[in-house]
C-alpha cells in the first residue's frame, strides 16, 4: 500500500523509452527543414541544473512571479477545489507545489500527492522528500510523458490537476489542443485544472528572460548539442553554435535556436546519418509561447474546461487559471 513513507511509483517511461525516442525525435528534427528539436530533451540533469540558475536569474521573472501569485492565492485555490488528491504533471522537485500543498493540508482536504514526471530519479528524490514533511499525505508517482501517458493518472474522485512554470507554452497550437483536449477527457465532471501562462508583454523584456547577460541560458540551450553527442555517438562542436532567442509577433511565441556559425558537417554515428549545417544556419530547439488571458479561456474552453478563476500579479506578467471539468 502507498505511504508518505514508501510512494507507489508506476513507471511507464523506462531508460529504454526514452532513448528510443531521442533517438527518433533527433532524427526526425535534424533531417526536417528548417531543423529543430523538442524541448523535452534540454533536461538531462546539467540541464536541470542550468535551468534551476536560469530561475534565480533577474532576467527570468516567471518563477518568483508564479511563486507569489500561488502564496497569495493557494488559499482560495483550496477553498475553490476542496482537493482531496493534487496531480502535479511534470512535476520536477515539485518546490513551488509546495504552497498548494500547504493550503490543502491546512484545509484539511488534500489525502494524496501525484508526482508525473520524466525523469524517475528527481521524481524519487522528491517524493521522498515530501514525504517526510507530509507524512499525513499519500504519497505516489508516474513516470512518464504527459503528452503520451495522462490516461495513467491514478486518483479517486476529487483531483486537482496542476500544469506549472508556463510548460504548457512550450506546446504548439495543435500540440497544446490536443493536450488539452485528452486532459478534460481524463478529469471526471467537477474535477479541476490549474495552469500557469506567461502572458504577452514587451518583446524586449521576452528575449531578454531567454538570453540573459550571464549567458545561463545560452549554456542550456548548447547543452542539448552535448547530450546528443553522448546519447547518439554524435560530433557537434558546441562552441561552433551560438544561441539565438527571437520574438515571434505573429505566433507570439519566443523562439530558442543555435545558429552555426561555420558550415558542419555532423555525424550521429549510432543513427548512421550524417547531417549538414550552412554557416548562418539555424536549429531550433524551444518554442515558448506567452499568451493574452482571454486567450487562455478560450483555449480552456473550446477543450470543455471552463473557468472558475483567474489570478495574476499586479504587473500582468503571468497568470495562473483554476478551469473545471463540466458534466
């Protein structure tokens, strides 16, 4: 039986999985025109690591600003939800959860924690320590991808859903309904969701969140280059490529790229394809899209998710939306 002490953690996504699916998304992206990659694969744990930095960076408001939306709002989100079970959908240390937790423990609602993540080992590691400061709280966890595996969600009536940190942006407009669509499919009538969405604003203040002065995220964004090298016996020369971040105005996304800045010629051995890159270049490795909060609604809405409430800070910088699913 699950425990705060011995979580239950149903593995659906095994080492193999995923490096299958390296493999598959790298060559379908390097092979396509123009190049890219999904995001998915920038977190191996330096990547982890750099991007943890990039939050505490002054550049990158995102975090702190969802951080003190949630501890001026988690009270009323428990009261909203009355939450006996909280799914956190790529949950990582689960560190800003925290807040909810709290409120729902406060309230005396919340009985389990979902933990749904990628990587197994963070996911352990987290569990483990919520565990021991809500030993009161079931604690268990599902590996997996949750654009693949959300159908694997366990929880009796009465769950809330949380989708943070603005991930949902780094879907595309078909991706993200998709998603969406699958997720109030899986909500039982009168269970809830919580997203977080970076919202529209000045382009400059955008690019800059991506391209910091310390170079963070240009570190990050390379990183992707040198796990492909380890993973798929590959020869990018990482200091060949040069991050880009761009303002898109008419998607209203912000764009990650690495640019050559010579012509390659790359092999990836264990794919036995050889890949060409022209001097100037570009391989695009994130979308991040911000959105309008009627936007946001909308969205929610056409997938049968309405709203209950919408919280932003004082500057409208980023949003957090409760959504219910209707009968």
């Amino acid at each position: 039986m699950s425990t705060s002490d011995h979580p239950v953690v149903a593995v659906y996504l095994r080492p193999d999985d995923l490096a299958a699916a390296l493999a598959a998304d790298v060559e379908a992206g390097l092979t396509s025109r123009p190049k890219q990659l999904s995001p998915k694969w920038l977190y191996d744990p330096v990547g982890c690591d750099l991007f943890e930095q990039i939050c505490d960076l002054p550049e990158y408001y995102p975090t702190r600003t969802e951080r003190a939306i949630l501890q001026a709002h988690a009270g009323q989100l428990a009261e909203l939800t009355q939450a006996s079970s909280l799914v956190e959908l790529g949950s990582g240390t689960s560190d800003k959860t925290r807040l909810i937790l709290d409120a729902l423990v406060a309230q005396g609602s919340l009985r389990e924690f979902v933990a749904f993540d990628v990587a197994e080992p963070t996911l352990r590691a987290a569990l483990a320590q919520l565990g021991r400061v809500y030993p009161g709280v079931t604690m268990a966890g599902v590996v997996g991808d949750f654009e693949v595996h959300l159908d694997r969600i366990p929880g009796a009536q009465g769950r809330l859903l949380a989708f943070l940190g603005g991930t949902i942006g780094n879907l595309e407009p078909l991706a993200r309904s998709e998603f969406l669509s699958t997720l109030a499919k899986v909500l039982q009538p009168g269970e809830f969701f919580l997203v977080g969405t970076d919202l529209v604003k000045d382009p400059a203040r955008l690019v800059a969140a991506y391209d910091d002065a310390a170079g963070v995220t240009a570190a990050f964004d390379r990183n992707v280059l040198a796990i492909i090298n380890r993973e798929l016996d590959a020869d990018f020369d990482l200091d060949a490529y040069t991050h880009v971040a761009r303002w898109d105005p008419d998607e209203e996304w912000i764009e990650m790229r690495l640019r050559a800045e010579r012509a390659q010629r790359v092999e990836l051995r264990q794919l036995g394809l050889t890949v060409e890159f022209a001097q100037g270049e570009e391989l695009r490795t994130e979308v991040s899209a911000k959105f309008r909060p009627e936007g946001i609604g909308a969205e929610l809405a056409a997938a049968g998710l309405a709203t209950v409430a919408q919280w932003s800070d004082p500057a409208g910088d980023y949003a957090l939306t409760l959504t219910r699913r209707e009968a």
